[in-house]
C-alpha cells in the first residue's frame, strides 16, 4: 500500500484541503436532519449511533464532533506558525461572533415577537427578552416570553450551546500558545492524553447541569478538537492513503464496541475527518467559493421554529426536507451579508486591541508594526 505523508498529502492540495467546505456542510446537514427528528423519535435513544456505541455518541454529537476535530487541525498552523496569539483570537472573533450576534438579536427582537404567545408589549418588557441576548456571549439564556420550540419545548436555537465550549478550546490553545506548550508536540500530547483520563477515570459519565458537568463536556469536545490539533503537530510522522482510511472507519467501528472509545474514537474521527478533507468532491454552488455550514447550523433551529408553529409537520422527512434548503437559503444570505464581510476584516478586534493594550506595553506597538 502506497502511503504519504499527512504532511506531504496537504501540501500537494495546496495546504486547502478541497473537500472541507463539503465536509462541514455534511455535518451541518446530519445536525438538520437530528432536529428533524425530533418530533417523532427520541434523538438520543433512539439514534442507531447511539444503540450501537454503547451510549458513547450519536449523530448530532457525532456532527459536531467533526466540526471541533476539524477545527483543531485548521486553525493550528497559523497559530503556530505566527505566534500571534492576539491576532488568532480577532480570527477567531470575526469568525463566530459577527454572525452570533445577528442571529441572537434578530431572533429575540424580529422573529420572537412574531410567533410568541403573547401582547408585544408584554414580549418587550419581559425581563427573558432581553435575557435571551446574554447568549451573544455563548452564556445561555434561550427562553422567550410566549415562544414554543419546534419540539414543544421553550429551548430557542439551542445548538449554540456548543459555541461556548468551542470559544473554551481557542481560549486553550492560545494559552498554551502562549506559553510555548504548542511547540512542543509532545508536550502537548502528554496533556491531551492526561485530560482524556481525568475525563474518564475522574469524571465518569455525570449530567451535563452543572459545573462538573461541563468540565465533562468540554473535555469530552476537547477529545476531538486536540486531536485535530495532534495531527497537524505529528503530520509528518501520520502516513495517509485511502487504504489507511479504510483501516481507520473499521477500526473506529471497532472501537465504539470497546471500553477505549473515549481514546481511541477522537483520534480516528479526526484521521478520517482531514483524510476526506484532502478529497476532492465533485464542485456545487453551496460549497464553491461559500462556507454555509456555520450558517445552516445556527439558522436552521430557528427555521425549525417557524416552520412548526406555521404548519405542524407530522413526518420528520417533510420537515427535513423543507428546512434544510431554508437553511441553506438562509446560511447563503448570512455568508455573502455578515460572514464574509467581517472575515475581510478579521484584523480589526487586533488592532483595536493593540491600540489599547500598546498604551500600557509599547512592545504590542512594535510586534504590530
């Protein structure tokens, strides 16, 4: 079998890798199609992932598993190779928050009024109205006054939750950036492997409600991002073929079945998630020259939404079927409108910020001239 390195096999495709852009709009997708579920089946218990892993991940979670292995091996190299962690971090701002923002304001301000329960007055001087902005900040405030979620519940766009704990792996990785862990790889492996056995042989499985919790969430989304982060550290050691990533799907198969998932999974799934990204995949208008899966990830809660308090589906497919092209609709208008123009500015929170921190330490004036 005819192997490369991840190092060379990237470097062939330019350091971009073809198929990403397809890859995260699949995972956004299976996040749509998870939520469509949900007004017939239970999403946990009844996800075949979920029977067949042993409780360990279902397709949701699976979903965004791909999305923070993805994004460990991405944003790694620039880090790396700058040393910027301050303009790491305005990257990183301009890229999740511009959009955040719009969402979280236009839902709690335009669409909330509109399919809420009741008086608009009463919705506007409701405390929970102007609570549900809190969640600009990634803290979660998702009730409004009077809105009923697509599944019945009060939950409004409840996938942001996982943007927190994405902000919490940034927020990490520039630390340890900073402290010169990054550019010792093994180092930083000996970490990830001590922070996945504080997860499992400390933590164990407890509920996700309080502090404990999300330690255990984070760590257990940590899993995946870290791993993205160790293949770009060892890229030149990582062999790649397709036979490779073959040998990687079975053995991920193989270990949902073993009591070493929590090890072994995060470090396949990422295998596999840049092995694909390395593909190319036949050209479409939703991935040439657009990203729309952070679009369709955080509108599409909210489609869900309307669409169920404007006609309740009663097959999850119809739903499914109506929603994601909405979604997509809608993650085109947020890319061309918000995502896009604030990424043509992503220096501007590094800039702001060595103007204001350069008044203190002069050495930021310089490091940014």
């Amino acid at each position: 079998m005819k192997t490369t390195s991840l190092r060379e096999a990237y470097e062939a495709v330019g350091n971009r890798g073809p198929g990403f852009e397809t890859l995260r709009l699949v995972a956004a997708s299976a996040v749509v199609l998870h939520h469509s579920l949900r007004i017939e089946h239970d999403i946990v218990l009844d996800d075949w992932l979920f029977q067949f892993s042993g409780g360990y991940t279902q397709l949701g979670l699976l979903a965004v598993s791909v999305f923070f292995a993805l994004s460990g091996f991405l944003i790694t190299p620039g880090l790396i190779k700058s040393g910027n962690v301050i303009g790491y971090l305005s990257r990183r701002f301009m890229r999740i928050m511009p959009l955040l923002a719009t969402i979280v304001v236009a839902t709690a301000l335009v669409i909330g009024p509109l399919f809420s329960s009741v008086p608009v007055t009463e919705y506007y001087t409701s405390a929970q109205t102007w609570r549900y902005l809190k969640t600009i900040s990634t803290f979660l405030s998702l009730q409004l006054p009077g809105v009923v979620d697509y599944d019945g519940g009060d939950t409004i766009n409840g996938p942001i939750w996982t943007l927190h704990f994405e902000w919490m792996c940034y927020l990490l990785l520039a630390g340890l950036a900073a402290a010169k862990v990054l550019s010792n790889r093994w180092l930083f492996l000996a970490l990830y492997v001590a922070a996945l056995l504080v997860m499992v042989m400390v933590m164990g499985t407890i509920p996700y409600d309080d502090a404990r919790g999300r330690a255990y969430v984070f760590l257990f989304l940590f899993g995946y991002f870290g791993a993205g982060v160790l293949l770009y550290l060892f890229n030149d050691r990582v062999r790649w073929s397709r036979g490779l990533m073959l040998l990687a799907l079975a053995l991920l198969v193989g270990a949902y079945a073993t009591p070493f998932d929590y090890f072994i999974a995060p470090l396949l799934t990422a295998y596999l998630v840049v092995g694909l990204g390395l593909m190319r995949f036949p050209a479409t208008p939703l991935t040439r020259g657009v990203d729309l899966s952070y679009g369709v990830y955080l509108t599409h809660s909210v489609i869900l939404m309307m669409l169920m308090n404007i006609h309740p589906f009663q097959s999850w497919i119809a739903l499914f079927a109506v929603c994601l092209p909405l979604s997509c609709a809608a993650a085109f208008l947020t890319w061309k409108f918000i995502e896009a123009p604030a990424l043509a500015h992503k220096d501007w929170p590094e800039r702001m910020a060595r103007a204001v921190l350069g008044r203190v330490l002069p050495s930021l004036k310089a490091d940014a001239a």
